[in-house]
C-alpha cells in the first residue's frame, strides 16, 4: 500500500467516523421544548431556580403520566449570558432536538436575536423572566414573555407608590446604562411626575463592581423614596451601598426574580431593615397560597427542600404551568407553527400566584400584568404584602420621546 | 526590544522565526491532498447537520479575524487585548448601517474596515511610543473604551438590547441558510488566507517582522518604524473588523454583551494554540477552538456524562486556561508545528529525517 | 468626610494589587493579566470559610494562605520555565492563567455572587457621621497593609535582595543572589498582597466573576504611576480612585471606565514610563 492510499483510507473512514457521529438523533414521542438560560454567569442563583420551578411542574406532570398520555422532554442549554451563544443553542435546540418552543432565556441582551431565530424557524420563544420591547403591542410574531417589562413596571410604580406614599415628594429613579433600564426610569419619572413628584434618575454601568460611589450619589439626590429597576444582586449592592451613605427613607425595589433570601441577606448587610419594599407581578414565597404549598409539596417530593422554594420558582412554574396548557390546546402533533397559534390566543388562570391570568390575545405577547407591594418585616424577617394586586396594561400609558 | 536580558540557562529563544516562506500544508505532490480537500470542503454540507455546519461557519469568521490577530501578535509582537473591541466595531458599524441608513451589505462592509482602520490608527499612536508590553494594556484600554461606547450607543440610540440586521440580498438571493454562508465564509476565508500569505512575503510583512525583532537594528536599516506600526495595526484592524461585520450580518444582530474580554482572550488562544505568526496555525487554532465548547458538550452528550451546566462552562474556561499556558509552555509553535512534524514523520516514514538535499526546501 | 473615606478604600484596595503588579513585574518584568482573578478567588475562599463559620481571624489567614499557595504554583509551574524570554511570552501565560482561574471560580463556586460579613460591629459615629465598620476596616487594613509592603521593601534584607534583582538581574545572579528565590518569593508575596485585597473588596462590595475587573483598574493605576514604582503605585491608586468617583459623582458611571482609560492613554502617550517609573534606556544594536 503506498503512502498515499493509506493515508486516503484513514481519511475516509474518519470521515464516516465524523457524519455518524453528527448524525441527528430520532424523534421520540415526546414533546419536546427547549430551554435556553444562564446556568454559569453572576447570575446563577436567580436563573437555576426559574429553571427548577419549570421542571419540578413537568416532573409532575410527567409523573402523573404526561400530556394525554405523552411525556414532556426539557432540553436544557446554558448560554453564560452571551447572546452569540444563547443564538447558538436556540439553532441547535431547533435544528438539530427539534423543540417545537424555547422557554425561559436569560438576560435581556440576548432575547432579540432568539427572537428573530424563532421568528425565522416558526417556533415560539416564550422568555419567563426578563422582557423586552418585541412582545408589547405590535408584538413580533412567535415572541413573547412571562416576564418583567422594565417599561410596564416603570409606569406600574407609580401607582404603587401613589397608594402607599400620598402626597407629593422627591424621588430617585436607580437603573442600569441599558435600553430596558433606560425604558424603566423613564416611564416611572413619567408617572411619578403626573402624581406630583420630583423625579432624579441615576444611571449605572451592568458591570460596575465599586457601588460606594453610586450610593453616595443617590443619597446625595436627596431623595424622600427611591425606586429602583435592577438585575438581583446589583439591588442589594445599591441598597447596601445608598444606605452607608446616609439615605434611611423608603427604597422600592423591582422584583426582577430576586429571590427572598438574597434580598434579605442584602437588608441584613444593610443594617437597616425599614422602609424596604418590592413590588412584583409574581407571589412571593412567604406569602401562603394554595398554590405555594403546592409547588412545596412538589419539591419535597422530588427531594428538594422545601424551604428553598423563592419567587424565582414561582416564575419557572408559572411559565410551565402556560407551557402545558399551550401543548394541551395544541394537541399531538404539535409543532412549532402549531404551538404558536395556540399561544397566540390563550388566557391561562395561575390561581394566587399572580394577580390574574396570563392572557396573550393578537398583537399584545405579553398581556396584563398585575403587581403588589411587600414590605419587610423586620421582626418575622419576612416579606409582607402591603397592597393588593394592581394592573399594568401592556399598551404603554406614557409615550416617550425618542 | 525582544532580545531581553540573556537567557540564564543559555538555551536558544524558543520562539519561532515569524516568517513561513512557504504554506506549509501542501507541497509538490501535495496538490493531491488539496483537491482533495478542496472536495471535502464542497461537500462539507451535505455530511454534517445544521448544527455542526453553523459551528463550521462561526469558525470560518473566526479564521478571519485569527489571520488578522496573528498578523498583529504572532508577526508584529504587539499582543493586542483588542480584538473584541475590533470586532464589535465592524459588528456595530453594520448595526448602524443597517438601522440608520438601511445601507446594503457590501457598503456595510466597507464602512466597517474603513472605521476598523480609523481606530487601529488611534491606537497606534500612543502605542509607537511603547514597549511591546504597553501595546496590550493601550488595547486592553481600546477594549472597555469601545464596549463602553457602545452600550451607551445602543441605550441611548437605538434604546433596544440589540439591533436586528436583515440577511444580506443579492438580487432575489437572500443569505441566510447555512448552506449558502457555508460557501460564501469559504471563498471569502480563502481569499484573506492567500491574502495574509501574500501579505507575509511582501516588503510590509517583512518590515514588521523586522522591526517586531529590534526596533533599533532595523531603523538603522532604513525601515521607518513609524510607518511599519502605524501599517500593521491599520491593516490588521481592518481585517478584524472586516471579520465582525461578517459576523453581524451572520448572527443577525448585535448585542454589547457578545463583545466581552473574554472573546478577546479566546482570539489569543487561537493563534497561540495555532502558532504564533504562522497563517495555518490561525487556521487551525481558530477551528479548534471555536469547536472546543460544543465539541465538549458533544463529547459528554455521547459519553453519556451527566455533569451540571454551570459547570462546563467553567470547565471550557479551565480548557482555555490549559491550552494558552500548555503551548506557551511546551510548544510555543503551537499545532502548526505539530502538524509540520506529524506530516514530516508520515512522508519521511521510515526514516525519521530528511535527506540532506531536502533540507534546504524547508 | 464620607466621600474622602470611600475614596481612600477604593484608592487602598487598588493600591494593593497595583503593588502587587509592581512588585512582580520590576522582579521578573512579567505584566500579570491574572491579578485581579487571583484576588477574588481568593476572596471567595473568604467567603466560604465566613460562610462555614469561622470567625473573621481564621478567615483572613486562610485567604492569605490560598494566596501564597497560588503564588508559588504559578511561579514554579509556569513563570520559572519562561523567565528571561520576551515579554510576550509571559503576558499571553497570565492571560492563560486568568481564564484558567476564572473557570475554576466558576467550577468550585458557581460563579456566585456572595458578600462577605462585617468581623466587627454595626456602625460607628466619627465626627457626626455614621459609618458602616467595614469601612474603617477596609481603610485601615488596606493602608496598614500598603505601609507594611513600603516597610518591607525598604528595610528588610529581602526586601533590599529584590531591589538588587530589579536593578539588574544579570549583576544580582553575578553577585551571588539566588535570583530564582528572590523573584519567587516576590510573586508570593505580591499575591498575598492580592489576597488581601480581595479579602477588603469582599468587605465593601459584591464578590463575582465580574469583580475580577479590580485587576483591570488596578493594572490602569500602575500604569499611570509607573510599572516599576511603589510610589508611582500608591499615587496610581489614589488617581484612578478620584478620577472614578468624581466622574460618577458628576457624570454617570459609564463614562468613568472610558475616563480612565482616557487618562492612562494621556499620561502614556507624553510619559510612556508613567509617573514615577524609570525612563527606560535606548536598546543597543
């Protein structure tokens, strides 16, 4: 045999060797949904719960045999917070495991490329926890959220604080240097403004790390309320920080699936444990509801402990919870294109867990959303909630100019 | 500059001498082994699925920009922290072409090597003055200025977390599937690879080599480091930012997020695993290392290895780790040499050397 | 008064590292990239010995001693076989070395974000004002652990060895100084040192993998002072502190990372040796 040819038959089976080994696997009869989130990035702890919510329901599910007798398949990918790579594992997740839905996402830096992926495919994408602009009204088809729009819960602050803090005031706005955060304090200025406020807003960079200055310039602002639209762990960062420099009043928190024991670590560092707020369009889990115990009795089951239960897993298991009766509507087959009309017009009731149901319906993706207050309770070390459940249309109320 | 002090334990610098003469991969009768890659890479679609085709593609983008990178690193030694910000000025330049002008692709193109060389001439300016070892952290400093720059764009312009590019139409044709970018990213990759080999042989090549050796020497020689500088990094940033405008339209979007520190250090890794200077090794350590994390995850997928996601991609960043100090370690010349030796030993077979008449070639 | 305090501990923290990255680099004129890394991994060992229950005089020592240890491994495993060649070669090593260390963050400690407590009491009053303890803490470990360094550096027989050695390693080795030990024991202590500062940061601010990018800042502050100076250092530190907080203070905090580097290019482009540093000598063909 000469050289050559040895080195040609090497080359040939290497390349069989390669194309079956790449080889697509087969379809099982199973639905199949995809799940894109960061499972390795600074934000572990608010993501890894989302995603526990979402499986411990289909676990579930599954248990109690399925979705008309066919069990449902999560295929989990991590994107590490990088939007080439979130892209990546949603073209994987559709073209190679053909999932007929992506679910959850991560930050909202990489939902607009999934988003146009989806589009493109005809498989909806359904983010759970952060939102952006493409699922408000004219929402982009196969696009949509369960999650926090920075905008809606901007306008929705304003009602919040109307009820809880009457009469007129000064307040800071705190976001992070990004179009979501930008969106959030502008329409929360705008609809604090219409109440008689005076509003300050203050900027920071995602990737600060030095919060010792930042406090100081937001207590500096001297405000009477501070509001803040923040990923979890910058929160508390800002709330330790604005409070070692002097500013004791009321700070307002958005909830963007920040879990319990996070914030309350962030108080205790703090040392202040008054006039600590946040509002959220989901329970959280020291209230009890029904529903609560259940998804307790769920993670016990499956040996989880129950006590870890945070709103984050309320989040996974509302976003389940709208994924099942999805793929119940649907039917078998179900495909991309096929789950996606019947997202498109579903009204699921989530029991106690939000205030009421999750509602997409023609061009809105994203539907009403309903927001409460909780307040710390220092003594308990517990969020108590302080207000009812309030409504936040998803057609914005305040237009701002580009 | 490079020389240093004396080495204490008198061994020969282990660096390579960063001119290749020749492409290494075919010679002579070799010609053969090129038809017949030129072969498998035409039907490179039709083996792999959708998946594996798309990693191909991200790789073929990162060739570009490795070719460029190692040109600046490997031939001209200034070690650039840069190639993010690079990158995302091509990647946003077609960001901005697309959305405020809804310019065409081929004019996306040219706007992004054009402002790619605007920058790589700020830089070199303050980096004419400094040692090698200042250029990275000038770059470094390019690297959180840009990004920076760009968030702010992007919140207070665009106000969206990313801006969606149409696919790039010719006539009726619309680029986007796989298959299509495949054969496009080829054609264009082949043309920059000749293009660097080309480049690498010319008097410019050459002068940045020399002036990357010692600075004095080659001053006294008559070549204008002035010009030799400001020319390497002009040129190598346009090809960079060349390469992510590429990648923008291929992505379909542009995020800030995407461009990180460490997309700057997996371009590093690249040529170092690859070969530093060497046109091939950028070839190689771009595939490698684009493939690593998925091939990783396809790797435990089969071994049927549960381990948690957070963990593997802390493990891919372990596996970078390893790679970068592993070659810089123990071959410095990366796979490129190890290619040049396993060839060697496959031709050569049995004999272990050259004859002496052959020796000359090399 | 506050803003005085919260300037001198970022100043303190930064001019820890920058230390650090000086006291490498004029031993074994290696620029480590890997500086900040290494400070908060060590600072997540605080963090999870805190965490466990040790008190904060078991902690400290502990993240010092995960330090040294990781000073000596780098040194032996991957500077000693490099020593003496280009400097490129060691920067592309550090930049190895950083992700490596970044990748074991996130193996061994989720890439958590994690804050460290308090070893002292709430808070205390100084004249009128009321101010966390960590905060003393911070500002006096950091400045405390500074004049330790300058202590070292200047009267102590070690210390007068690695001044030999970054004079002029050839003359040192030729005198009779193990050049090897000296250069070793200057990246332990530099990370001991890094440790250190680590340790302070967890103390004042958030502890995650994107923490590490205090080594970045710290690398613009000894830039700017000058790579082989302690003062230059200290007066780095103290530099890129001011100019970051006035610029949040009066601008927004996005800008502050382009400011400074803005400031680095300045002050390299008419004094490429920074500061304080030593103009380097024309090269001889």
């Amino acid at each position: 045999m000469t050289r050559m040819s040895r080195s040609a038959v090497a080359a040939i089976l290497c390349a069989m060797g390669l194309a079956t080994g790449f080889a697509a696997p087969a379809a099982a009869d199973t639905y199949k949904l995809g799940y894109i989130t960061d499972l390795s990035g600074p934000f572990v702890d608010t993501f890894k719960p989302v995603l526990q919510g979402f499986e411990l329901y289909f676990k579930r599910v599954n248990e109690a045999g399925g979705i008309d007798g066919r069990k449902v398949e999560i295929v989990t990918r991590d994107d590490q917070l990088n939007a080439q790579r979130a892209a990546a594992h949603a073209r994987e997740l559709i073209s190679s495991e053909e999932v007929n839905s992506l679910w959850a996402m991560s930050m909202s830096s990489t939902l607009p490329g999934i988003y146009k992926l989806a589009k493109r495919h005809k498989v909806p994408a359904v983010s759970s926890v952060s939102a952006i602009g493409m699922t408000l009204p004219p929402a982009h088809d196969y696009a949509y959220s369960t999650g926090n729009p920075f905008n809606v819960a901007g306008e929705v602050a304003g009602k919040l604080a109307a009820q809880l803090f009457p009469g007129k005031g000064r307040m800071t706005c705190v976001t992070i240097e990004s179009a979501g955060g930008f969106a959030a304090c502008a329409h929360t200025e705008a609809s604090f403004k219409d109440r008689g406020f005076t509003v300050e807003k203050v900027f920071f960079s995602p990737r600060k790390v030095e919060f010792g200055p930042l406090g100081q310039k937001i207590a500096g602002t001297k405000p009477q309320l501070v509001v803040t639209h923040l990923p979890p762990r910058l929160t508390e960062g800002v709330m330790i920080h604005t409070r070692a420099g002097g500013y004791k009043g009321p700070m307002m928190f958005n909830n963007v699936s920040i879990n319990e024991a996070g914030l309350i670590q962030g108080v205790e560092k703090a040392g202040v444990s008054e006039g600590v707020y946040t509002f959220s369009r989901y329970t959280l889990a020291h209230e009890e509801t029904p529903e609560l115990a259940e998804i307790k009795a769920t993670a016990k089951k499956f040996g989880m402990d129950p006590d870890a239960i945070a709103v984050n897993h309320v989040i996974g298991w509302v976003s389940a919870r709208l994924a099942e009766a999805a793929l119940k509507k649907c039917g078998w087959p179900c495909p991309g294109d096929a789950l996606n009309n019947a997202l498109d017009d579903i009204s699921v009731d989530m029991g106690q867990l939000t205030g009421g149901p999750i509602t997409f319906k023609g061009n809105d993706h994203q539907g009403t959303s309903w927001w409460k207050v909780y307040k710390f309770d220092g003594a308990s070390k517990r969020f108590k909630p302080v207000t009812d459940w309030v409504s936040a249309p998803s057609t914005l109320q305040y237009k701002i100019k580009n | 500059m490079s020389a240093g002090r004396p080495d204490p334990a008198g061994r020969p610098p282990t660096l390579p001498t960063r001119i290749t003469h020749r492409f290494e991969l075919f010679r002579g009768r070799e010609w053969a082994w090129l038809g017949m890659g030129a072969v498998a890479a035409l039907a490179w679609p039709l083996l792999v699925t959708q998946h594996w085709l798309h990693i191909t593609n991200l790789s073929l983008i990162a060739v570009m920009g490795a070719v460029g990178l190692n040109l600046l690193t490997g031939n001209a030694r200034l070690v650039s922290l840069g190639q993010a910000a690079f990158l995302a000025i091509g990647g946003f330049s077609a960001g901005a072409m697309a959305h405020h002008f809804a310019a065409p692709f081929w004019l996306s193109l040219i706007v992004a090597m054009l402002l790619g060389g605007l920058f790589g001439l700020i830089v070199a300016i303050p980096s004419l003055r400094l040692k090698a070892l200042y250029v990275a952290i000038t770059t470094l400093a390019l690297h959180f200025g840009v990004t920076a720059a760009f968030a702010v764009y992007l919140a207070r312009v665009i106000r969206s977390e990313g801006i969606l590019i149409d696919p790039p139409h010719f006539g009726f044709f619309e680029l986007y599937d796989a298959a299509p970018w495949y054969y496009f990213l080829l054609v264009i990759a082949a043309l920059v690879v000749i293009g660097a080999l080309n480049l690498q042989r010319s008097h410019l090549g050459r002068r940045w080599v020399a002036v990357a050796d010692h600075e004095v020497a080659s001053a006294a020689l008559g070549i204008s480091i002035y010009r030799a500088k400001v020319s390497v990094f002009v040129i190598t940033s346009m090809l960079v930012s060349f390469a992510g405008c590429l990648g923008a339209y291929y992505e379909g979007v542009v995020t800030e997020g995407f461009y990180d520190l460490h997309l700057a250090i997996a371009y590093l890794a690249m040529i170092i695993v690859g070969g530093l200077g060497s046109v091939l090794g950028s070839i190689l350590g771009a595939f490698l290392i684009t493939l690593m994390p998925y091939g990783l995850d396809f790797l435990l997928k089969i071994g049927g290895i549960k381990i948690s996601a957070g963990s593997i991609s802390g493990m891919h960043s372990v596996l970078y780790g390893l790679l970068i100090v592993g070659f810089m370690l123990f071959e410095p010349l990366g796979l490129a040499e190890i290619w040049r030796r396993v060839r060697d030993y496959f031709t050569l077979w049995p004999f272990k050397y050259r004859p002496l008449d052959q020796l000359r070639q090399r | 008064m506050l803003q005085v305090i919260t300037v001198l501990e970022i100043a303190g923290v930064y001019a820890l590292l920058a230390l650090g990255l000086v006291m490498i680099y004029r031993t074994s004129r290696v620029l480590n990239l890997a500086q900040g890394e290494l400070a908060i991994i060590c600072a997540y060992v605080a963090a999870v010995t805190t965490g466990s229950g040790f008190p904060w005089f078991l902690a400290i020592p502990a993240t010092l001693a995960t330090g040294a240890v990781a000073g000596a491994v780098i040194y032996i495993s991957t500077m000693r076989p490099i020593l003496g060649e280009s400097p490129v070669v060691g920067i592309m090593t550090t930049v190895g070395v950083a992700i490596l260390i970044r990748g074991l963050m996130v193996i061994f400690f989720g890439g958590d974000t994690t804050m460290l407590d308090s070893p002292f009491g709430d808070t205390v009053v100084l004249s009128g004002i009321e101010i966390g303890s960590e905060h003393l803490f911070v500002l006096g470990g950091s400045w405390g652990c500074v004049l330790l360094i300058i202590l070292f550096n200047f009267y102590s027989s070690t210390g007068l060895l690695m001044r030999a050695v970054s004079d002029d390693v050839t003359l040192a080795a030729q005198r009779g100084i193990d050049v090897d030990r000296i250069v070793g024991i200057a990246w332990v202590l530099a990370l001991v040192v890094g440790a250190m500062a680590g340790y302070l940061h967890g103390q004042r601010a958030l502890i995650s993998t994107a923490a590490t990018l205090i080594g970045v800042n710290a690398l613009i502050a000894a830039f700017i002072g000058g790579m082989d100076s302690f003062r230059g250092a200290i007066v780095g530190a103290l530099t890129v502190a001011v100019v970051e907080f006035v610029t949040i203070q009066l601008v927004e905090s996005h800008w502050a990372e382009i400011a400074l580097v803005v400031l680095m290019l300045v002050v390299l482009t008419f004094r490429p040796w920074g500061l304080f540093g030593t103009v380097e000598e024309l090269e001889r063909v």
